[in-house]
C-alpha cells in the first residue's frame, strides 16, 4: 500500500534527457518528467516522437547524449540495465520457445543465482498475478496471443522490480484482446502499487489505463496532465488534433453589436473565454459530441443568415450519416464547411436524413481556441 506522502512524491525524474544521432535531428530533446510512486504514465505519440527512446534510456538500454534518469532520488544514467530493478515488456514477447512457461518466468532469477525453489514459488506466484496457473508446463506456442503477453508480464514482474516500463505491449492483439489485456495491465499494477510507464501511440489505451498521460511531439512533452485533463484542455492546436477528433476551423476576432465574436469563413460565430485582438485569425476548435443537431421539421427553410445573428450555431444541411450501433456521425454542410456532430444512440429524438435542414449549436465552454499559424 502506497501512502498518501509516497504517493505525492516524485519517483522517477527525467532531466533534461536528450539524445542524439550524429546527421539526424534530436531523437529525444530535453525532455523533463516527474512521475509519482505507484503512477501509471502514458508516453502517447505517434511514431518517431520519441516515446520509445525515452522508454529505452529509462531501461537504460540506450544511453542518453545528455540529461539524467533518477530513480527514488538516485541517480541511475550511468548504471547498466542489468542493476538497474527495473521490469520491461516489449512489442514482442521475446519468450524462449523451448522453455515451459514456468521456466520462461522464473529464468530472470536463474540468470541471478536465486535459488531453484525459491525460483519457482516466486515464478508460480508471478503467473497466479495473470491468472495462469494452470498453464505453467505449456510452451509458448501453445498460448494464444493474450496468454503469451501475460507470460511476458509475468516474467518482468518476477523479480519485484521497482518500476515496470511497458513499450507497446499489446499492438499485436486484435482489437477485443486489446482491450481485455488493457484492463489486465492495470488491474495488475494497482493491485502492486508499481510505478509504471506504458508507450502507446493508441489514445483509447492511454485514455483508459492512465493516471497521467505525456503527450510527445518532435522528442519533447507537449502536455502531461490527467486524461481528462488532456481530453478537455488541450494546451495546443498539436494536442487538440492528436487526442480524439476535432472539428477544425478558421476564424477572425470581431465585435459584433458590442459583443467579441471569432467569425468562422463561412459567417457563423463563436463566442471564446480567451480574448484576441480585432481581425487576429484564430483556430477554432470543437469536438463532434459537443455539437447538438436539432432536425428543422417545420417546412419553412432557416435562413442561412440567422446563423450569423446567433452565435454558437449554425444552420447546414445533412450531407452524410454514418450509424456505428453506439453513435450516428453527421456530416452537415455549411457554406463551404463540413462539420461533424456526433449523436449517441441513446438519443433517439434526433433523426435527421439526408438532405435534411439542421441546426448545430455548442457550448462556449466547449470551444477550444488557439493562435493561427
């Protein structure tokens, strides 16, 4: 059990951490992180951020050009991997296809001159964490691809690492398995109180099983905060875009009748809590399920122009809709823009057809609002 001064702690510290390769652009640069005892963190990104560096210099795998990893206020940069207590699960499980799955758990204490049967009380203990047991004399073939991820977590969890470092560990899972195996990783580190740091590029994993997410861009932290945090109050037009969907749009500041608008290029308004000078361009922002669709079923036609006189909406015409069973996403044409509100299935007093006239309309706490390049 952690306590709450524990808790509240920073355990793993990365300072400063860069590197390099000779010709290339930084691979991680300067990159600062502070993560609590017990905390789950995502490094989310897309490829060639640099998320896996950073996991690899952690691990102490690649060394790092600059910059220091300090682990419970010691300094471990220079340590060699093998000393450094830390559990790692890669991409691939990497099990040996000719040891039992037992052995495959317990070889990380052989190699360290535990004692045989001490080897398998803590290997026996490790699977029972996984809930694999009964599957101790297999081989690996024999598992399925969910099973041998466990097989793996269990052996990086054997020797009672400090820190357990996860680098894409279910990206060769079909997508039901994901999320089982998903559920499985946390349940386990809650239940060991393990300081964990988990690389994804998938923002339903990241969203899901963290208690903190890293956002990384270009080798560098763009936002770390809490998934709601990351979801709701994106810090930059980079965050907006890359976690979850947004409608995109480009406006000007005006004042319109004494009141301050961002003015869309298709004449619809928004109201911001952010101020901006007259005629700055600003990008606007806003999610598909904040957006409300109501269907105009009386058979006089709303007049393009009210949207202008009504901020926070506007009037368009159905162009697509997609059922998915959870959700209907409609695509609504207004002007030159096409903008996407997305209705759950819950929801059954909206059903606009195709060609249909609707109103959107969305909250100002709802709008996201960034500088334009």
């Amino acid at each position: 059990m952690i306590s709450m001064d524990q808790a509240s702690k920073s355990y793993l510290e990365l300072k400063h951490l860069t590197k390099s390769y000779v010709g290339l652009a930084p691979a991680v640069h300067d990159l600062n992180l502070s993560i609590r005892k017990g905390e789950l963190v995502s490094l989310l990104g897309a490829s060639g951020c640099g998320k896996t560096t950073t996991l690899r210099m952690i691990a102490g795998l690649v060394e790092p050009t600059s910059g220091s990893v300090v682990i419970d206020g010691r300094d471990i940069t220079k340590v060699p991997a093998h000393r450094r207590d830390i559990g790692v699960v890669f991409q691939s499980y990497a099990l040996f296809p000719h040891l039992s799955v037992l052995d495959n758990v317990a070889f990380g204490l052989r190699i360290r001159g535990v004692a045989r049967d001490i080897c398998r009380k803590k290997a026996e203990f490790a699977l029972s964490l996984v809930h694999l047991e009964q599957f101790g004399g297999r081989k690996p073939r024999e598992l399925s691809g969910g099973q041998q991820q466990r097989v793996a977590l269990a052996r990086a969890l054997v020797f009672e690492p400090t820190l357990l470092l996860l680098d894409e560990p279910l990206s060769n899972l079909d997508a039901k398995l994901r999320e089982t195996m998903r559920d499985e990783i946390r349940r386990v580190q809650q239940e060991l109180g393990i300081t964990t740091v988990f690389v994804t590029h998938d923002q339903t994993e990241a969203l899901t099983v963290s208690d903190r997410i890293a956002v990384m861009h270009g080798g560098s932290v763009a936002q770390f905060g809490t998934p709601t945090d990351i979801y709701r109050k994106p810090e930059s037009s980079f965050v907006a875009r890359f976690v979850g969907r947004m409608n995109v749009f480009v406006a000007r500041a005006e004042r319109r009748a004494g009141v301050s608008l961002l003015v869309s290029e298709d004449g619809f308004g928004f109201t911001s809590r952010h101020a901006f000078s007259n005629g700055q361009r600003v990008e606007v922002m806003i999610r598909p399920h904040d957006m409300s669709i109501d269907v105009n079923r009386q058979n006089d036609v709303i007049e393009s122009t009210e949207s202008a006189r009504e901020p926070n909406a506007a009037v368009g015409l159905v162009e697509k809709a997609l059922y998915s069973g959870e959700t209907t996403q409609y695509h609504v044409r207004v002007g030159e823009t096409i903008i996407i509100s997305e209705v759950s299935a819950g929801m059954s007093a909206v059903r606009a057809a195709v060609g249909a006239q609707v109103r959107l309309r969305w909250k100002e706490e709802d709008v996201h609002c960034f500088e334009a390049a």
